[in-house]
C-alpha cells in the first residue's frame, strides 16, 4: 500500500505540473513585475542597499530570507536574460522572462508537494480506499493557489511548504524542527505574524512543559489532571533550546542587516493603507462597510436634511492615512488588532489544555481566519493561509470536512475577481468547479461528508453570485455601476466566511 500510494501521489503531482504548465500564458497582474524588479534589485545593488531602492514603484518589502532566495533566483535569471535583472528595466517582460519566472514558481512549488506527501502519510497512513491520496490530491490542486501563483503570479506554494513542514514536525513529535520551519516561513513572509502566538503556546506547552520521562502519547496530555499544572514540569533547558533554534534563524536572516533594521522594518510595515484594500477582502469589515453604505442611503432618503459624507474605505496606496465611514464609526489599527487579540485568546486557552497536534493545526486555522476576518488592509489572497491547513485537516473528522468544503468554495471564489479578462474566464471556473466536485466525492469517502441546509445553500449560491457578476450585470447594466458586481461578490462570500469562521470558533 506504501509504493501504491506514493506512485499514486507522483501522478498527482505530474499532473498538477502538466496544469501549471497550461497556465504559463495566461494574464499576470502587476505581481510579476513586482518579483522581476526584486529580482533585478538584489542582482544588481549591494546588499545595504536593498530596502533602500526606490527606482520602482515596487519596492523590496519582504523579509530578508525571501529576499535571498530571489538573489539565488537572480544569478540563473541573468544567464536566461540579461535584461531581466536590469534595474532600469521597468515592465520588462521578454518571452523568456515570463518563461524563466513561471518556471520559478512552478519549480519552487516541488517544497510544497513534497511537504504535503510527508504530511498525508503521517497523519493517514497509506490506505486501500485511497483517501490518503485524495487528501494530498484536494490540497495540490487547491484551485486558490492555482488562480494565485500560477495565474494572478506569487510564491505562495514555497512559503505554504514551509507551513506543512512544519505542522508535519508536530505530528511526528518532532517540537524543534517545527520551531525552526516556521521561523524560517516567519523569515520569508511576515503575513504569518498571525501565528505567532499560536506556536508560542503549542511549543511552550507541549515541548517546555512536558514531563521529560513522559512518552509521546502521555505527552499530548489530551485529558490533563485537574489538579496537575503543566507548569511544574517547565525545562529552563528545553526552554532555551528553543529560543536558540528560533533565534539563530532570525540571526541568520537579520544579522547582515542589523545596521539597517529601521528602513527595513518600515518597508516591511507600511503603515497608512485604509481598513480594505480596494476589492474589499471577504471579512467582517465587508460587512461593516455594506451596512455602512446601506444605513447612508437609508438616512439619506428619510432624512431630507441630512448631507451625508463621502465614505472612503478602501486604501492601497501607502501614505494616504484617511478613511471614513458615512453613518458607522470609522474603525482603526487599533481597533482591529484588539479585536484579533479578544478573538485570539480562547483558542490559545484551548490549546494550553490540549496541546495535540490536532489541536494545534486547528488552533492555526482559527488564528488565521481571526486575522483575515478582523485585521486591518486585508487582502483578498490571505485566505489562503485557512483553506489550505483547513484542508489537511478535513479528512480527520466530518465536522472538518463541512466547514472546509464550504470555506474552500466560498473562500476560493472569492479570488475570481483577481482575474478579470475575459479569457481567463472559463478557467477560473472550471477550477473551482472541478475542485469543489472532487472535494465532495473525496470527503464523501473520508470522514464523511454531512452538509445542513444552510451549507449547502452558501455553495449552490455561489453559482447564483457567478451568473450575477458575468452574465445578467453585464446585460442589465453595461459600464454603469462597474463595483456593484464586486461587492456582490464580496457581501456573498464574507456571509460564506463568516458562518465557517463561527463554526469553527465553536469547535
């Protein structure tokens, strides 16, 4: 059963490649050149120089360990195409260039794959009903990262492989080497702050305050005794073994920065974007912001006195530090950080108590949804970081596998927006289309899939949504009111959203 499983998850793999590969000539958003620049500055500048640049509009804002890596990809870009590593080069985009990068993507994604397999045949084992493999199948040919990576244009596939070394040293027991995964990911993108917290608690927890004789099964501690304190068992030693891990990869990353960190952490944290990006992320504020404008045009049309207020709530640009709300109060960082603290301390508290490796997985879906529902300037893509170890976890237990199958569906069609030509139109949904079928059928064999009612009216909706935004707006209305469809699609999917993330909450 372990060589079926291991050819059948090869041809999995194959045959993603061969779909990636189909989508080497499709649109690309203005990521690309963000990455081509990138690829050119650390080419091209010495390092000291690298947070500095500002030749580009695109300037270098992720942390140094990413920064690395699109150096090394930089020496092999030279030798396909001289020009792409020209710093003076705005929006080059030669044929071997978007060749060289797509192939980047695709190549890097091999972590990702490679994670995912490891960690499907330690949590399921090989098995003669095959779902080991439609698990690791659902999670590779996630339509999301599909639309993102290989279409939109991003690296996420290599950051996520890092996500799923991880949470795959937490299953094996394997407490340090998961530390020391994650803070490499923390290195390459700091999107995953978020889950900070989480892995403090989980390690301290489960790995500082473990009693050392104790073996694995004991150690989980799924059913503590009331009147024992994990604190008791707290290791100065394990404790610090931990911090030099962490710490030494935060060295490594910093260190040749060190003389640099003010302009390195303010390219990393630029303050002065508005509450939403300008698609508004399917999230709370979504909400927030359509009861907003609803309450606006209904004072405005009782109240015949009432002037009302331009609302502006959506912000992109960096430096531009106004955003109002017409009837509601107009929320802040703050606000949205507080709430995202509240949200995140009973899933802490949870995981001090059953510090499982089921747990912490769980703990790390519900911490990342706590973000993108409640954080400040979220974007549409950071749904990504719940759907995917949401997904591993969806062959575990059916309440799993229905909040994933709708989060997924809801979730990943949010995304559409990110490609609007026309031509990518019918391969956006026939992703999804085929995701959400073969996701059904899987969790169907493994755990068993139960939807209620609601459940699967927030999936059949979605067609509902489609037909709207690409068919009957297009019709009815023409180049008049050209966000309505967005914010359709928006309202719909944070209503998607937030019923899986109070589920979730209650697990």
């Amino acid at each position: 059963e372990t060589m079926r499983t291991a050819r059948l998850a090869l041809a999995a793999c194959v045959v993603v490649t061969c779909v990636k590969l189909l989508l080497v000539p499709c649109y690309r958003s203005s990521d690309f050149e963000v990455h081509r620049n990138w690829l050119a500055v650390t080419h091209t500048l010495p390092l000291e120089q690298w947070y500095y640049d500002a030749t580009s509009e695109w300037t270098l804002d992720y942390p140094p360990i990413f920064a690395f890596g699109e150096w090394a990809l930089s020496q092999v870009a030279a030798l396909v195409d001289p020009g792409m590593v020209q710093l003076s080069n705005l929006g080059y985009a030669s044929a071997a260039t978007v060749l060289f990068q797509r192939l980047s993507v695709i190549a890097t994604d091999c972590l990702f794959l490679y994670a995912l397999y490891k960690y499907c045949t330690a949590v399921y084992g090989p098995r003669a009903d095959n779902s080991t493999v439609f698990m690791f199948a659902l999670a590779v040919f996630n339509p999301g990262l599909l639309i993102v990576d290989h279409i939109h244009f991003q690296y996420n596939g290599v950051l996520f492989g890092w996500l799923v070394l991880s949470l795959w040293a937490a299953e094996r027991g394997r407490d340090l080497l998961s530390g020391l995964t994650f803070a490499v990911l923390l290195n390459m993108k700091h999107l995953f702050l978020c889950l900070v917290p989480v892995y403090f608690v989980y390690l301290l927890r489960h790995y500082c305050c473990a009693p050392p004789s104790a073996p694995q099964k004991e150690r989980e501690d799924k059913k503590p005794h009331p009147s024992a304190s994990p604190l008791q068992y707290f290791s100065v030693a394990r404790f610090a073994r931990t911090g030099a891990v962490v710490g030494s990869v935060f060295a490594l990353s910093f260190g040749p920065f060190v003389q640099h960190l003010p302009q390195l952490l303010r390219r990393m944290f630029p303050w002065g974007r508005g509450l939403c990006h300008a698609y508004w992320a399917p999230n709370a504020w979504a909400l927030y912001n359509f009861v907003d404008k609803v309450l606006n045009f209904v004072v405005s049309h009782v109240d015949p006195s009432y002037t009302g207020v331009a609302a502006s709530m959506s912000r992109g640009t960096v430096g531009v530090e106004t955003q109002v709300h017409a009837v509601l109060p107009t929320p802040t960082p703050v606000v949205t950080l507080l709430l995202c603290g509240l949200m995140l301390l009973p899933i802490l508290v949870k995981l001090w108590r059953r510090p499982s490796p089921e747990y912490f997985t769980l703990a790390i879906v519900q911490s990342s949804l706590s973000f993108f529902f409640f954080g400040w300037h979220v974007h549409e893509k950071a749904i990504l970081t719940t759907t995917i170890p949401l997904c591993l976890l969806a062959g575990r237990d059916a309440r799993y596998a229905a909040v994933s199958f709708v989060l997924s569906t809801v979730g990943h069609y949010s995304l559409f927006p990110l490609l609007f030509t026309p031509a990518e139109l019918p391969i956006k949904w026939l992703l999804l289309l085929a995701h959400t079928l073969a996701s059904y059928y899987c969790l169907s064999v493994r755990p068993g899939l139960r939807l209620n009612v609601l459940e699967w009216s927030l999936v059949v909706g979605v067609v509902l949504v489609e037909l709207f935004a690409s068919v009957v707006h297009p019709i009815l209305f023409g180049a008049v009111l050209p966000f309505l469809p967005l914010l359709v699609v928006s309202v719909y999917c944070a209503t998607g959203v937030c019923y899986a993330y109070c589920k979730l909450m209650l697990m």
